[in-house]
C-alpha cells in the first residue's frame, strides 16, 4: 500500500488506513461504498485514494447531518493544527461547507446531508451497495439502525464495516458483537479499531 496523503483532519489513523485497505482489496472492482457519519471526510479521502491505488472504481457517498459547529471540528481536531494553518478559510466554514472543501479532490465522494433516524437507503433511491462503512454516533441505538438498514441490500461478497472498536468505546464492541451473534456473522478485527462483516 502506497501512503495515502494530504488528508483533512479526524481521528482516522495508519492502523486504521491499512485495515480499510485490506477491506478494499476484498471488494469487486467497482460499485458504491457509503459512509454514515463522514465528519470532514478524512476516512473518506482514505477510501478515494485507496480505491485509486487499487484501481478500483467507487462511487464514494459520505452521508452524515453535517451539524457540527467550526468550534466543535476544531476541538475535535486539535492535533491538526497545520491543516487549519494551511487552510485559513475552513475557520469560516460551516461542517457541510468544509467536508466539500476537504474532499474537492475526489469527484468521485459524494456528500450528502442524511439523518439516520429519520431517513433510510430508500430516501436516496439507494437499492444495492457494495460496502456500507458505519463511523456514526456510537450508541446501541445508532448502530442497530445502520445494520438494519444497510446490511440487507449490500451485494453477495460485498462488505459491512465500522470504526472505534475497542476498548475506548464499549457500546461499539458489544453492540457489534450481539449483531454478530444474532445474525451468525463473524466479527473480523485485526490490529486497528476497524471491524467488518463479509456478506
């Protein structure tokens, strides 16, 4: 794997990017990933440009409310303070303004404004999908919906996956593996805090 780069700021990092590239390489040569809970798109511009390192074609749509404030990405961003340097005029962004300027790059992301409580896959004429990458709100209730919704119409061979778990968050860990365990699926995590389910 070639270092990816020139990424927006979050909490997504080489442990993680290597995770999702193996993931990648497991998928069909194209198709649609959505990730629910996109932030200001750095695990998506890992996923554009792992894509592109594979030659992969993916429709990239970053689905999330894009409510939070410039404070709140920046607190949440703290250790990126070159990237707020280097780009001035994301401090006068709103979250939807920012996530577009940060992955301007790739026209291959799609972002879209998405409630998960009150909006489904049928809201966006989504039928079938490749991938479904969950790094939304964390609670029980969150990432039941998200299976719920997403895991039946992702393709034979295709991929469900998430980020944070471990140990900083337990609702994640033992929501995804009751998820497991009810639905006979085998929680496949290795040295990162990404986890997946083959369909």
């Amino acid at each position: 794997m070639q270092p990816v780069t020139n990424l927006p700021p979050g909490s997504f990092f080489n442990n993680d990017i290597e995770a999702i590239y193996d993931i990648a390489c497991k998928l069909p040569n194209s198709g649609l990933l959505v990730e629910i809970g996109s932030f200001v798109g750095r695990s998506a511009s890992c996923w554009a440009q792992i894509f592109r390192q594979l030659g992969k074609k993916y429709r990239i749509y970053c689905l999330d409310t894009y409510h939070n404030s410039i404070d709140e990405i920046y607190r949440r961003s703290r250790n990126f303070e070159k990237y707020f340097r280097d780009n001035p005029k994301v401090m006068t962004m709103n979250n939807f303004e920012f996530i577009q300027y940060a992955v301007r790059d790739y026209p291959e992301i799609i972002c879209v404004e998405f409630d998960l409580f009150k909006m489904s896959p049928k809201d966006l004429g989504i039928t079938q999908i490749d991938c479904v990458f969950d790094d939304s709100l964390h609670s029980k209730q969150s990432i039941e919906k998200c299976f719920d919704d997403w895991y039946p119409i992702i393709n034979s061979g295709g991929v469900y996956c998430g980020h944070d778990y471990d140990s900083n968050f337990p609702t994640v860990v033992n929501t995804v593996n009751r998820i497991a365990q009810t639905n006979d699926l085998t929680v496949h995590n290795k040295d990162s805090s990404v986890f997946y389910f083959l369909k």
